[in-house]
C-alpha cells in the first residue's frame, strides 16, 4: 500500500519513548510477520508488577474492523493508516483498561501483559500470499496488500515463548510456558482473532 493513494497522506507518528509503560518487541526477525504495507508488525510487553500474579498473563489483541477489497482496503489506508501499518508503532505505548496496572479495580493490573497491535486488516488472521488490490472499474491505482494476522500471532507466540525481551532490553519476561495462567483476550476484530486462530496449529 503506498501514499500515492490518497490526498494530504500523513504517517502516523510513533512518539516518544515513554518510561513505565509497555515496551516494543519489533517482529523484524519474522518475515511473514508483516502489516498490510510490508512493515515488521510489532508486538508490546510489561512484566507482571505484582510478584503474587507473576505467573499470570494477559494477551491482548487489537480490534478495528477489516477490509477485503480494493475500494474498502483504499479508504480503510486513508482514513484509518494507523490499522495497517508499524509506521506508528514508537518505542513504547499506554494501554487502558485491562492493561492499565494503574486502574483502580483492575483484577489483571499486576499480571504479565502483551498488546497486539491491529495492522493486517484480517481479523489476525490471516494466511495468504501478497494481495494485487484492483480497481474493478479500472479507474484507481492497483496496489500490493498483505493479509497475515496468523503469521503475526505465530510470531507473537514464538516471541513469548522464548522469554520475551523489549527492542531497549528494559522488560524481560519469562517464557510463558512458565505461566500458571493465561487469559487471551481481544475486542472487535481481536476478539475475531481469539475465536478463529489457532497458534502453531494447537487450538487455544
């Protein structure tokens, strides 16, 4: 997917590194683990803050809807950049609710916690070969999209498997067949992704 798309484009931006919050784990080591642009998706982690939930995990997945063709893939790119591509990704991000060991009332706040962003526009799950995206009416550019949320998800979970540690090596976690518990959780698309996926091929 490219610029020339649409009008006034603008990337998002991926801020600022910020201190005590989740940190990136860029999938730059899984080629197939890539955006609907060809960017490395990213993945985002907190080790627990509470030593009695250490053993305890949250993995979330990002929601926001999905695209299948041409025209619904080109105004999803204009209007909607940030859900499918890493451009914005920064070094760091704040999550709210089940991820916010903050929130007052929040029974996961001190468990391990793993964000997924949304960038693949497949409800995570996808597994096809690059997409040659046409205007049916032959009018519009033709563009290149990639449909792989499962090859993300594998990644993720190679990622948690081997011990995760963040891209500036402040958060370390511990394999996560280590956990005593995991909730995989997601919201819109991302709760598409709980019911469809299976990781590795083992259902969840």
């Amino acid at each position: 997917v490219v610029s020339p798309l649409c009008a006034n484009f603008r990337a998002p931006n991926p801020g600022q590194r910020q201190d005590g919050q989740m940190q990136r784990i860029a999938l730059t080591d899984y080629p197939d683990a890539v955006c609907n642009d060809g960017t490395p998706a990213s993945m985002y982690v907190r080790r627990a803050t509470n030593p009695d939930h250490a053993g305890r995990w949250i993995v979330y997945l990002k929601g926001g809807s999905q695209c299948l063709y041409w025209g619904d893939c080109k105004e999803r790119w204009c209007d909607e950049t940030s859900l499918m591509t890493s451009l914005g990704h920064g070094p760091s991000q704040h999550r709210d609710g089940m991820l916010n060991p903050n929130l007052q009332g929040n029974a996961f706040a001190g468990w391990n916690h793993v964000y997924v962003p949304y960038c693949t526009s497949d409800l995570h799950s996808g597994t096809g070969d690059s997409s040659l995206m046409v205007d049916p009416d032959g009018e519009g550019p033709s563009y290149t999209a990639h449909f792989r949320g499962h090859h993300v998800l594998n990644a993720v979970m190679d990622v948690l498997e081997a011990g995760a540690v963040s891209d500036d090596g402040t958060e370390t976690l511990p394999p996560i067949a280590e956990a005593d518990l995991v909730l995989f959780s997601g919201s819109s698309a991302g709760a598409g992704g709980v019911v469809i996926d299976d990781i590795d091929g083992s259902p969840l």
